[in-house]
C-alpha cells in the first residue's frame, strides 16, 4: 500500500492532466487497481519460481525422487495475490480518483 500511496503522490500531475481530459473516477481507479495487482502477482511468480528452485535442490540433496510441483498451493497463492493487491491498492486508487484536477494540475 506504501509502494501504492508514493505512486499516487508522485503521479499528481498525471492524474491531473488525465481528468481534465475526461478521465471517469472508475478509469483512475481501475489503472490504480491493475498495477497493484500486477505487482503482486509478479512478487507471486518470482516467490514460486524461487520456492520451485529451493524445492528441486532441497530434493537433490536429500537423495533420488522427484520433487512434486504443488499446483493447488500455487493456484492459491496467486489467488491470495490478487486479494492482496486489491486490498492495498484500493485505497491509494480511491484517493487518486477524487483529486481535484485543478489542484492536481496546479501540484509541485
């Protein structure tokens, strides 16, 4: 959310400069809301690319076998993911749609 809200902060003029031009609170909200999640879920595939790598070493050392992928914990985190993304970004994208435009344009 800290990550969100600094975006939000640095990204006034843009904010600004897009609802002058017509922008819909929902669009704002919705860019806002998308880039959490993906955020998210990019932090989600580097966390299990890196779980599946530990994984096949841990396996290795261990002795022969094979190590099983998990794919219902892996469907779940990136469920959990998304839930996290849009919990954080929702109230960064919720003060980013209510900027003033002309206030917005008039920042810095």
């Amino acid at each position: 959310m800290n990550i969100m809200m600094v975006t939000v902060t640095e990204r006034t003029r843009e904010i600004g400069v897009r609802k002058a031009l017509g922008a819909t609170p929902l669009r704002i909200r919705q860019q806002f809301l998308i880039e959490a999640i993906v955020i998210c879920v990019l932090g989600g595939v580097f966390g299990v690319l890196i779980g599946i790598g530990i994984g096949n070493i841990v396996a290795n050392q261990i002795g022969p076998g094979g190590f099983i992928v998990p794919t219902v914990w892996i469907a779940t985190a990136f469920v959990i993911c998304v839930v996290v993304g849009l919990l954080s970004g929702y109230y960064p994208a919720r003060k980013a749609s209510k900027l003033d435009p002309i206030e917005s344009l008039r920042y810095e």
